[in-house]
C-alpha cells in the first residue's frame, strides 16, 4: 500500500498530528467539510485540493523523466520534491449556508495545525500571515486553528511545573495580531503524555501504587486482551454508546464512527511508523468483552482516543490492564509518546474531566498544557453573529444526539 504524499510530508516537521493526516481529511470530507491542503516551502506558500494530491501519488511511482513529460506545469513537481518544506496545514472548509446572501461565507478550522518550527520566528509570521491572508479570500466567518504547541508541563502551582517560553510568545503574538481565544474548544486543550523510550520496568514505576497493583489484578481475575477486527465494530459503538449514556457525553450516529475506524484500520497492517492507523484493543472476561479502547498511531506517537466499557466486572479493572497493553503495543509498534488525549481545563475537582485524569495520572503520564483553539476573525460583524446562534443550535443537538442515543439502546 502507498504511503499518501501527504502524510509523508507532514511527518517530516515537528510534532505530525493525526488529526492532520490525509485519512482525517478523507473521513471529513464524507460530512460536508473540504480538504485543502496548504504547503510553505524556502520560497512559496500553495494550496492542494485531495484531487490534486491523489494525483501526485500516482506521479510519485513513476520516474523523473515520465513526471516532466506528463505534467505541463510544476506545481505537482514542487509537492513531490519538498527537500525544502519549511510547513504545512490541513484546513477543513464548510460552507455556512448553501443559498442565500450568506452562501459565500464559510467556516475554516486547522485540527492540531499548522504544522512548523513555532520558535522560528520569521516563518511563524509568515505562516500566520498567509493564514489570515487565507482566510479572507476565501470568505471566512472565522479561521479555528490548535496547534500542538505547549504552553507549559505539570500542573500550574505543582512543584514540577514548568512554563515553555515559545508557546507563551505565540499567544501573545495572536493576541497583537486580533486572534481570539475561542469559547468553542474542539479539542482538548490539556492532555497527559507517557513517555514510551522508558524501560516496561521503568514504566511500571512510574506509575502510582494502586494503578501497578489494579494491572496485576485484572490478569489474576482472569481478564484478558486481544486486538479487535473490523467484524467488531457493531458491538464496540454499542458498548460506546452504553458509555455515552451512563457517562452523560454526546456521541455521533454509528455511521461516523465506523466511517472514522474502517478509514484508518484499513491500514492497520501496514509497517512504517509514518503511516496512520488505529487498532481496536479489547479487554474480555470469560469471552465476553467488557471494555475496550481505540489506539490511533501516526509519526512515531499513540493517541487513546475512544474509551468504552461495561457495567458487567467492572471490578475486575479491566481499564487499567487495557491501558498497559496499549502501551506496550504502542511501544512495540516504535512509538515514543502515548497520548491519552485530554485533561482538565481546571485542575481541581468541580472540573467535569477530575475522575478520568486522576485515573490517567496514575499511569504515570505527565501533564501538557497546549495553546488551545484560536479564531482569527476578518469581519468581526459575522464572526459575532455566528458565535451567538451557533451555540443554541448545539445545544439544542446535543440534546437531540442524547435521546437518540438512548432510545437506540432501548
């Protein structure tokens, strides 16, 4: 299987995100977003639709010469040979409205990019300068970007807490420049990451008490773990479902998870480290699952990204030996972060999220705090309007999603 341009290009510069990958795009692309590819090279900044990727692909198996003769221009050429890539992004474009007065404007959204060296500071602004140039030819309400630049390590006010001077640069740099930190976080901004180079040994021990002896646990009361196929995956988004209802969090149809799951299992078997894929990890008792979770890999690192699981034997931890596992593989796989994706905005109990991070602290994680989403705003009239209707109309959706959820179950 061919390696996507794209994701080869993109695992090149620091710190590649799934969420940034060609397969992310393609699952997005099935539900009303358009992929547009953006590359900065030592002297030009160009955007690429999908069509135009899937075609340097094809170009990329053949020889040199048999490119020259094909192609009459070079802007494909430029994509093949990036000796000189300086950055890159994926935006995700949705239209607004699809007729009407506002059927020309639409929303422009960057997950965990641009990619770059946000110290370097020339090409920093140059990026955000194309970005916003960008964002205004192409009629956006608001152009959402949340890049993977950390603003600082640990908890705030714990001992070992360090601040990263970049990732504070850059949020006043946004700031000078009219970005706006958005009340709409798509993702989780503070996340806890494990150190995977560590011995399996070192690892363990890193870990507080109580986690090492729930692992042992779950082997001794007879839970074991196998890794899942796409014959699954009716059962796992039921049990994840079940999840979403006795947790209170919204999830999508069934369709969009499997669309999400199949795109990336797909090449699950595939052996570079910079190809993305996913893998269900399930955890059974006597045959029967009762917890599971979906680990993600792209460019040397693992992402938890889907956590699932039953009421039945709960008491036999099952979590804790799911997520042992996964490391392990992550580890095996050449991966040198898991990624437990996510953490509590508030470090203090009356944060919605103080159970679970307080169940990944325990794995030894450390916390990292990121810069979180901004929104650069070129009319600021629409970009007010949308941010007081939209709000309603979600809320309004999460309740729909909830019940839908519900009386699927029943």
């Amino acid at each position: 299987m061919q390696i996507p341009i794209w994701d080869r290009l993109i695992s090149t510069l620091p710190d590649p995100h799934f969420l940034q990958t060609y397969e992310w795009a393609q699952v997005k692309s099935k539900y009303g977003w358009q992929p547009i590819y953006l590359i900065w090279s030592e002297k030009s900044f160009k955007s690429y639709t999908s069509d135009q990727l899937d075609q340097s692909d094809l170009l990329d198996q053949l020889d040199r010469s048999d490119q020259l003769d094909l192609l009459e221009h070079s802007d494909l050429l430029d994509l093949l040979d990036q000796s000189d890539l300086q950055a890159a992004c994926l935006i995700l474009k949705r239209t607004v409205l699809s007729r009407g007065f506002a059927s020309r404007l639409c929303i422009l959204y960057a997950p965990k990019g641009p990619l770059l060296d946000w110290s370097n500071e020339a090409l920093r602004n140059r990026v955000l300068n194309d970005l916003q140039s960008f964002a205004k030819k192409q009629g956006a309400v608001f152009l959402k970007m949340d890049p993977d630049l950390a603003l600082g390590t640990g908890v705030p006010a714990d001992e070992d807490a360090h601040e990263e001077e970049h990732g504070q640069v850059v949020g006043s740099e946004l700031l000078r420049r009219r970005w706006r930190f958005s009340a709409d976080q798509i993702q989780f901004k503070n996340t806890v990451l494990i150190d995977l180079s560590a011995s399996e040994d070192e690892m363990l021990a890193c870990m507080k008490q109580k986690t090492r002896y729930n692992i042992r646990l779950a082997g001794k009361k007879g839970v074991t773990i196998r890794v899942g196929t796409q014959t699954d995956l009716p059962m796992l988004y039921k049990m994840y479902a079940e999840t979403s209802v006795r947790d209170g969090f919204v999830i999508r149809d069934e369709g969009y998870y499997k669309t999400v799951w199949t795109t990336f299992m797909q090449s699950s078997t595939f052996k570079p480290s910079n190809f993305p894929t996913c893998e269900p990890i399930i955890a059974e008792v006597n045959g029967e699952a009762v917890a599971a979770i979906f680990a993600f890999y792209f460019a040397g690192r693992a992402y938890y990204v889907y956590g699932m699981s039953r009421e039945a034997h709960r008491e036999k931890m099952p979590n804790y030996l799911l997520q042992w596992e996964a490391m392990k593989r992550a580890k095996a796989r050449g991966c040198s972060v898991y990624d437990l994706w996510g953490a509590p905005d508030e470090f203090n109990e009356s944060d919605s999220m103080w159970g679970v991070f307080r169940f990944k602290e325990g794995l030894g994680g450390q916390v990292v705090r990121t810069l979180g989403a901004w929104d650069y705003a070129p009319n600021p009239f629409w970009y007010k309007m949308y941010s007081e209707i939209i709000p309603r109309v979600l809320d309004v959706m999460r309740l729909r999603g909830k019940a839908r959820t519900k009386q699927a179950l029943e």
